[in-house]
C-alpha cells in the first residue's frame, strides 16, 4: 500500500498512453440497453452523474473517480431516521460514533469519512455547499476531536431524490473540506404527487420507542415550474444501556432504607431523547426557454435531551472493581461541601469578598438533593437555509448557474436538576448556558461550454468564482450558569479569630457551565475562489480531465490546488481509472475564534480553565501562531469491469495524505512562578487569575490508504428480480508526524500516544456489506448483511489501558408488500439478531482495572464504548406504510 501515489500516477499515464496507441480503435460508447436499471434499493450503477464532472453525461460506471447514487427508494427502506445511520449501512467508508453523556457531540454526531473526521467531508445540496454546524466538536472521540462539519441529521429522506458520494479529493473543484470526498444530495422536484409515510419501531430491549411520519407533496408553479415541499416529525425515546454505579450500589447496601428511592441504573447511557420537526423546500420556474429560476432551503428544530452523570451525596464503602477487597466512593466534590452561610459585617479576604463566621448558619445541598442528582442536558438545533439562483442556457451553447444562499446553525444549552455550588442557598436548579451560532453566505457563479475540437467527445470548459462569508458566535448565559459565587472558595473565620478555607465549591452550573462575558464572540471570516476545469474524450474510450482552483481568505492568504483524471476503456468489459489531486480545507470559524473560560478544579482548588484563539497574548505566550489551512494529496487508481449489461465490479485503491492537521493542545497549566510571570510579561488581562489554557494549533499530520471494492449484479429470472451489492472498504491510517508547541522554550508534542493510537486505531479497518434485493409482483424483500472489522480504543493507564474490540457480523431485513399502486407495508429490523459489541472491561485482575464485576460495568456504569462502529443498543424492530397519489 506505500506505492499507491505511483500506482495512481501509473495509472493516469496508463490511460494516456493506451489512449494514443490506439487512437484508431473505435471503442463503441455504451448503449442504452446495456444500462442497468436495479430494483429499489440498488446502487444506481446506470445513473447519470453531477458530482465530480461538470459533464451532463456520466454514469457511474463511466466515472474517473468512485462514486456511489443511492436512490430515493434505497433510502426509504433504511430502518434508521437519522441521515448519518444510513450512510453508514449504505457506504462501508463512513462511519459515526454515538457518543452518550458526551457534551454538544451527544446532539451533533461526528461522521467520519476514510478515517478523516467530519469537516474534511464537503456536503452540497442540490450542488450548493451546505453551511456547517455550530458545535466544534470536543467530546466527540479521538477522530473528531476540534473539528466542526456539517450536521447531516438536518437533512429528512423524504426530501431526496438521490445521493451521491464521491469518494475521492475534489477541492480544486468545490473549494475548502473535499478531501476525504464529497456527499451531494439531490432534492426531489416532481411538480404533481403526495406521498406519506409513517413508521414505528423500537429497540429489542422495549425502549427508544421511535415514531417517523413524513410527506412529500409536489405541486404545479405555473405550467413551467414546480414547488416540492417535504416535512418530518420524529420522536424518538431516550435508550439506556448502563448498569448501576458501584458507589450507588454501596450507598444502598451501606445505608438501607435510605437510597432505595434511587433510579436503576440512577443515569442513562444510550441513546437522547429527541423530538425533531424538519421542512425542505425545492422550487423552479422556467422563465423562458432553457432558462430556470431556482430557490430551495429548509428550516428545522430538533430538541434534545440525555443524562450528566450522578452526583453522589455522601461517600460510601463497597466492593472494589476485582472483588477482592472494599473500596470507598467519594461524594461528588466541590458540591456537598457545609458552607457557613452568615457573613461577618466589615470581614472581606483578600479577594475582596466576605469572610464568613464559623459558628452561624450552615447549609448543605444534601438538603436540596439528598439522594444526590444526576443533571439533565437539553439541547435545541435551530437549522435554516436558503439558496436562490438562476441557470440556463444561452444561444452560444454556454450553460450558467448563478446563486446566493445563506444557511444557519444554532445551538441552545439548557439544563434541569442542577445547581452552582459557588452560590450556595441561593443557586437556581435550572440554567440557560448560552448558544452556539454558524452563519455562512455564498455567492456563485459557474459557466461551462462544450466545443467541438475534433476530440472523440466534445471538450467542456468550466469555470466560476464564489465569494464566502463565514461567521461563527458564542451567545451569552444566564448570569447564575457562570457565575462565581461566595461560595467558590470561601474564607471562614473562627470564634478565636483564626481563619480557613472552606473546601471549594465548583462554579457554575454543574455538569457544563455557561458561557460568560469572556467566552462571547462574534467573528467572521471572508473568502474568495476561481476555477477552471476542462474534460473530454480525447480519443475513443480515453477521458481525461484537469481542474485547478485558487482561494484568498481574508486570515490566512491564498491556496493554488489541482486534480487530474483519467480512464481508458480498454474494451466495453474493462476499463482502468486514476486521479490524483492536491486540496486544502481552510480553519474553520470556530476552530478560529472559539473562546470558552471555565472553572476547572486541580485538587480541590477552583482555577480558571480556558480554551483560547491563537490571536490573543495568552495563547501565544505559549507558542500559539496563526493556524494554517490543512494540505492534502490525493491518489486513486482503480479498474471497472462490465462483463455484461447485469454485472459490473470496481476496484478503487486511494492514498490520502493530510498535512498540518488542527487539533486542540493538551493543557498548558499555569504552575509556576515563570509561566505566571511571562503572562504578566505579555500584559494578558487575567494574568492573576488563569490557571489553566488550550489552543487550536496544526498539530500533525497523516496518511490514510485503502481501497473499495464494488459488486453489482442483477438477474430477472422466473423466481423473480435479484440485485446483489458487495461493498467492502479497507482503509489504514498513519500519524505520520506531530508537531511541538514551544513552551518557554522547551518543544512539547501536540498530542499524545492515547490521541496518536486512536487516530490509526478506532475505526475498523475492514468494513463491508453485503446486500440482496428481491422483488415478485407486489412482494419486496431487501436482506443486508455488514461486517464490522476490530478496532482498538486507547486510553491511559489510570484508566484501564488500551482494549481491541472484537469483529462482528450484523444483519438487516425488510419484507414490503404493495397492497395496491398506491399502499406499500413493509415490516423489517436492524441487527435482527440483536448483536452487541464487546463490553469494555480493561486490565482485568490488574491494580487499574475499570470493570467491576459486581455490577458489570465501569464506575460511571457504562458498558459499551461509545465508539462502537453499529452502536450499542442492540436490535431494532419497525413497521412502517407508505402511500403515494
């Protein structure tokens, strides 16, 4: 696999020379009938392709570069309403996590694509770059961890009408994030029709009760246009695949009668409770012959909910993680703290603040919570967009797109069951954090013309600009979610005069204090880009293209990338193909200018904890410099193989190397007299008070290679229609470098060996599927098998150490049947033999082992890793009725 950019380059040169050799070979073009036309849920091999070409027509076959269509059909016979479960069981490359108890990643899932994470992914809609999510992901496991894509669960099937996903680099095409390739959904446009569907389902355990009721309708504008409009409504229930804590167990054992009112288990680990509302719009209008006035957009609300985890009130004395002894769970710290609550008039510490007496009152929140509490966090995604322009074509034979869309992210934070410590009696038990804002606005303009030269095709000539305007804020919480109260760390004075320092209360709303007036932002970013591209048939059978894109940003500079491809068809039965391209994505907005100060305690003592721009004097005091765009190189060679018209086989290997990769740094502590002192140096504000800081910085860099593997066949025989699809995907990646931050002079690396290993080791190598789709008259049936290769997740070994998590076989069914043209039921479920990975148990019968058995999970009562690649919920069952007139 280290040759596979010469392979590509082989291949590219291969094409050529087989192209000019035998120039004179009139290799017949593809007929109509040898298109194959696959049942519902088939990869459409035959469809005409508009991604990765600026050609009209393409198939998949035809393509340069690998390319998946998924029909609307296909989609409509997932069991999943949540867009990213469906790439994952249709494409073997992409996968995503669900990470539970894990911040905003809880409510915005972090795709991966190849290995690469979500904002290396560019999304279109309609062809139109689709604005990201809000959320920069932090808790979002090792291979997202910094990034901030797009939020694909936005997006209803109802609305499309065909997917398509290029699997290769293409930012000298679209610009910024299409390295590890690009998905781009189609919207419906038919102008007549409804169609309704609903489903039902839940999970083989009895929870995650799932209603979907969706519809599309198309209606007439005028006699020259159409207005599509598509809504959802999902609700979905929380799932909870956790088992008791130990210490509560202990709590329960230790003092009987008391806790018996605790929950079983006392916090939820699965999957959120979520209630979402959806709308697309897709319209056009034909204003006068070839010429078409286009809007599309969405608008959406999803609310979220999940458990934090428990707050124990009071320590307790229970079994240890082997058994073999007694250990103790702590209360929660910094909460169920006496606080002594009269101040003593005149008092104040050195921190101006009062100095309370010893002897006066006291309070303590077991008053409040006396069985503890776990935290219930709320989030609510607000999504809208909206695209108009204008396309056609004029006399000369030149086509044109002209459009401006503006798209919305935002994200709400609540939470219920809670409380600030550093307040005391007087803290509320419910907070607003604050919000999260993306806002993007694009303007475009593409041109392309065919001519005629006396190639075998006519040559296309593409080229266009667009101007960019990303901007990115942090909106501002309730005074009590970050408030530091009198509480934070208080000064008590004895009846002898003498004085202590009360145990420090944790300040702000706990479990995820809000956003106060030094976390707050509003910034943005501009950008402009040209391209050029150019493809043909330079002789019969051999297609090449060249493209070439030039970006300025307004924080950063400029970017020069290219891609070419080639494919020769050596006969109507073979063909090779190669591509090899150079793409960019540029720092995001909130990788760029995020800002978050926190509490965060180092033993029991309160510091301030910041994640900080690298303009700002702190950060760079500490080595921060301005963030470079990530490079990448991208290397393809592949075979397509058409036996005949009902079978087709593609062989894709791909290098993908990624360069100056932006991630967070590990904590930089503020611990001695000369970090506090070059603070002071640098004129930073909060020089005095910060404790602790972290930046966005190019942290490393990488190489990912591996290669698809593409089967589709169909046979009509007697028995009835079959279509069978084998996808399978190897992929590798490799930390190939990682860069140092200079801290006072000494050269620390970025990240660590538990990041590097889980770079290269937390997705499955080997994926595949295997899919089979019959149909007889009114009767369907759709069957997929999925394999799920090893993976190894790496932690410290405080934690437990590293664990490899064994293989797996899913599989997944559904049986329809039409009860006339206009009513399809169908019944199916997913992992119908309700598989579960392994249990993340870790250095058994060793000192740091992190499963105890007598509850058989870990001490917060997890069981399974969140970064399971088919989840951990086991098997799910639906029913579902469609209906179109």
């Amino acid at each position: 696999m280290k040759s596979i950019s010469s392979i590509s380059i082989v291949a590219l040169a291969t094409s050529l020379c087989a192209g000019v050799a035998h120039g004179q070979a009139q290799t017949p073009p593809v007929e109509e009938s040898s298109v194959v036309d696959p049942p519902a849920a088939a990869n459409a091999q035959g469809e005409i392709i508009v991604t990765g070409t600026r050609r009209t027509d393409r198939t998949v076959l035809e393509s340069a570069a690998p390319v998946d269509v998924f029909t609307a059909e296909t989609l409509q016979t997932q069991a999943s309403g949540d867009m990213n479960n469906i790439l994952r069981n249709l494409v073997p490359s992409f996968n995503v996590g669900r990470f539970a108890i894990s911040d905003g990643s809880t409510f915005v899932r972090p795709p991966t694509l190849r290995g690469l994470p979500p904002d290396q992914i560019l999304v279109l809609v309609n062809g139109k770059r689709r604005h990201r999510a809000a959320l920069v992901q932090i808790g979002g496991g090792a291979l997202a961890a910094g990034s901030q894509g797009v939020d694909l669960a936005q997006i209803p099937t109802i609305a499309v009408e065909r997917i398509e996903v290029l699997r290769d680099g293409a930012a000298a095409q679209y610009g910024s994030d299409a390295i590890a390739g690009v998905i781009n959904y189609g919207l419906k446009r038919n102008r007549e029709g409804i169609e309704l569907t609903a489903r039902y389902g839940q999970f083989y355990e009895g929870d995650g009760e799932n209603v979907q009721i969706a519809a599309n309708v198309g209606l007439p504008l005028t006699d020259a246009g159409f207005f599509n409009v598509s809504g959802e409504y999902i609700d979905s229930k929380q799932t909870s695949r956790g088992v008791q804590r130990p210490g509560v167990v202990a709590l329960q054992a230790q003092f009987p009668g008391t806790y018996d009112g605790l929950r079983d288990p006392v916090q939820l680990f699965g999957d959120p409770q979520v209630e979402a509302a959806r709308l697309f719009v897709n319209a056009g209008l034909e204003v006068a012959e070839g010429t078409e006035v286009y809007a599309f957009g969405n608008y959406g609300v999803s609310r979220q909910e999940g458990d934090f985890n428990y707050r124990q009130p009071v320590s307790s004395t229970g079994r240890n993680a082997a058994g073999t002894g007694n250990q103790t769970f702590g209360a929660a710290g910094g909460i169920f703290t006496t606080l002594f609550t009269d101040a003593i008039p005149g008092q104040f510490d050195a921190r101006g603040r009062p100095v309370y007496s010893a002897t006066g009152r006291t309070f303590n929140f077991n008053s409040l919570y006396p069985l503890g509490f776990a935290p219930r966090f709320f989030g609510k995604v607000t999504d809208y967009s909206i695209v108009g322009g204008l396309k056609g074509e004029v006399l000369t034979g030149l086509s044109y797109d002209v459009s401006a869309s503006y798209g919305q992210n935002q994200i709400d934070y609540r939470m219920t069951n809670t409380l600030n410590p550093s307040m005391g009696p007087t803290s509320p038990t419910a907070f607003y954090m604050g919000s999260l804002q993306q806002r993007e606005t694009n303007f475009n303009a593409d041109f392309a013309y065919e001519t005629d030269i006396g190639l075998a095709s006519p040559l296309t000539i593409a080229a266009g600009a667009e101007h960019r305007r990303e901007a990115y804020a942090i909106l501002l919480g309730d005074p009590a979610s970050y408030a530091f109260g009198n509480f934070g760390l208080q000064t008590v004075q004895r009846a002898d005069g003498t004085r202590f320092v009360n145990t420090a209360q944790q300040v702000g709303s706990n479990g995820f204090p809000g956003y106060g007036p030094d976390s707050t932002i509003d910034q943005d970013r501009t950008s402009y880009a040209f391209y050029a591209e150019v493809e043909a048939d330079i002789v019969a059978g051999l297609s090449l293209s060249g493209a070439i894109r030039h970006e300025e940003f307004s924080d950063f500079g400029s970017t020069t990338n290219w891609k070419a491809t080639g494919r020769y068809e050596f006969t109507p039965a073979f063909a090779v193909r190669g591509a090899a391209s150079t793409g960019f994505r540029a720092p995001t907005p909130g990788q760029l200018f995020t800002t978050n100060v926190a509490t965060a305690f180092t033993g029991a003592n309160p510091i301030e904890s910041a994640i900080l721009p690298v303009t700002t004097a702190a950060a760079q005091v500490f080595g921060a410099t301005s963030l470079r765009p990530e490079k990448s190189k991208n290397y393809s060679a592949g075979i397509v193989i058409t036996p005949t018209a009902s079978f087709s086989i593609t062989l894709d290997a791909y290098q993908i190397e990624v360069t100056d990769r932006i991630g967070l740094t590990g904590n930089i502590e503020i611990d001695t007299a000369a970090r506090r002192q070059a603070l002071r140096d640098a004129g930073v504000q909060n020089a005095e008070t910060l404790g602790r800081l972290r930046y966005f910085t190019n942290s490393f860099d990488t190489r990912t290679q591996g290669v698809d593997l593409v089967a589709n066949h169909t046979a009509s025989t007697d028995f009835g229609r079959f279509n069978t699809i084998l996808a399978v995907n190897y992929n590798d990646t490799e930390v190939t470098g990682i860069d140092t931050v200079n801290l006072l002079g000494t050269q620390t690396a970025v990240i660590d060996a538990v990041r590097v290993g889980n770079i290269e080791n937390l997705n499955s190598k080997w994926r595949g599927n295997l899919t089979e789709n019959w149909s007889l008259d009114r009767l369907s049936v759709t069957a997929r098998a999925s394999y799920w290769g090893k993976f190894t997740s790496y932690a410290a070994t405080a934690d437990g150490g590293n664990k490899t998590f064994g293989d797996d076989v899913t599989f997944d069914l559904e049986v329809g049947f039409e009860l006339n043209d206009q009513i399809r039921l169908a019944v199916g479920g997913e992992n119908i033999f309700d598989n579960y990975p392994d249990k993340n148990f870790r250095a058994t019968g060793q000192a740091n082992q992190n499963w105890y058995a007598a509850t058989g999970g870990t001490v917060s009562g997890s069981v399974y890793p969140d970064d399971a690649p088919y989840g951990f919920n086991g098997g799910f069952w639906y029913f579902r009725a469609a209906t179109k007139f």
